[in-house]
C-alpha cells in the first residue's frame, strides 16, 4: 500500500500576505504572459509532460519572490522543466517579464497558496527537486509555529517527490537553519546529502538570491540542506 503523507492538523499558509502594486511593466507581462506561462489552481492535478510537451524532470519552487534567481536557473538547465509558485502578484508579473523577455519554455508558474496547489494540483511523486529558498522566518520564538517548514509539511513535500529526489532549503537565519535540521533530521523517508546533522555547500545550481546578499550584508551565514527521498 502506497504511504500517504499524513494530513496537517493545523493549516499552514505557505506566504505572509503583503500588499504591493505591480507596476505597469509587471501588470502587462503578467497580463500577456500569463495565458501561456500560467497554471491555475481551478484547472486540478497537472501534467507535466502536456504542459512542457516533453518528458523531463521536473523542479518546484515555493515562495519564488521575484522570480530572478528562478528565471535565471531556467536558463541555466534547459534540459530541465521549473514550476513556481508565489502569491505575491508582482513577483509573477516579474516572473513572467523575465520568461517572456529570454524566451524560456520550461518555465511555468502558478499565482496562488502552495499550501492549496500541492493539494489539488501537484501529483504524487512526479518532482525531481522541491526548492524553498529564505522563506519568511518567523524569528521571533512566539511566531515559529508559524514557520512554514514542519514535520507534517515536509511529508507532504516527500510525496511530491519521486524515489531520488531532492528537497532543498536555504535560509540566512542560523535559528531556523538549526529548526529546518532538526525537522529533517527525523522526518521518516529522508536521507541528508552531506551525512547526518550537516549542511550542505551551496549547490552551483542555485543563484545567490537578494536575500543571501542582504544576510551577507548584515553577517549572517547562508545554510543550505540537501535531502533526498529514500522511500
């Protein structure tokens, strides 16, 4: 019998909604560029390969900001196909500014609640990488409940991911990299890529984000952790 990821208890938000105006330039990339580029939430579980038109691996993204580091990955491995998911409306007008402007057709994005997408649309293990890079991290210890990566949440990524595939987080926060181990490091079905309790060196797949600048900026480190799906 195929394990089933076990439900969330508590329903987790996969953003902090902010407010924010695209810009003229956002709004009419998002406006021409969406039809095409765009996946919704209403249209159910997705294929991938109707989508892309192909057959090839397939990587997901959650909270994507302003899609740069995310675009410029897609160019970087056309050999690849990327989904990303952000609720934040000017992040995917940009997004799809940058797809439109480099021409990417292995790119796809959906303007919604990763949460609710990985429920309704992502099937089960179809994902060869599931990327969630600086997410919000609630620092403040009467807020880390509310801090998306927990150990119900990550089964759920697991049964997105097939058999070898990789989840992969990053953070500028030492605090929520140690909380991001310690989830890992007894979530059932996960092994750690650089061995038990370790983080990993930056993959060269993955951009420096403005994010990692500005925690540079501000002397934090960066942690990025590698798990793979063993069963």
């Amino acid at each position: 019998m195929t394990e089933q990821a076990a439900p969330m208890r508590r329903r987790i938000k996969s953003f902090v909604l902010r407010t924010g105006r695209m810009t003229d330039g956002q709004k009419r990339a998002y406006d021409i560029n969406f039809k095409t580029l765009g996946l919704k939430r209403a249209n159910g579980p997705v294929d991938f390969a109707e989508v892309f038109g192909r057959q090839a691996p397939t990587v997901l993204e959650i909270g994507f900001g302003m899609g740069d580091s995310l675009a410029e990955m897609a160019i970087q491995a056309p050999e690849l196909n990327f989904v990303g998911i952000e609720v934040h409306t000017p992040g995917v007008g940009r997004l799809m500014y940058l797809s439109d402007q480099a021409g990417l057709a292995n790119l796809r994005a959906y303007c919604d609640d990763a949460v609710e997408v990985l429920a309704h649309c992502i099937p089960d293990n179809s994902l060869s990488r599931i990327q969630v890079y600086f997410p919000d991290p609630w620092h403040k210890a009467r807020h880390q409940k509310r801090r998306l990566i927990q150990a119900e949440f990550v089964q759920v990524l697991r049964s997105k991911l097939e058999v070898g595939g990789v989840l992969h987080l990053a953070t500028d926060w030492e605090n929520y990299a140690e909380h991001m181990m310690a989830v890992m490091s007894t979530a059932q079905g996960y092994q750690n890529n650089a061995g038990p309790q370790q983080y990993s060196p930056k993959p060269d797949f993955r951009p420096s984000t403005k994010f990692e600048k500005r925690g540079e900026q501000l002397g934090h480190g960066v942690w990025d952790l590698l798990f793979t799906k063993i069963n």
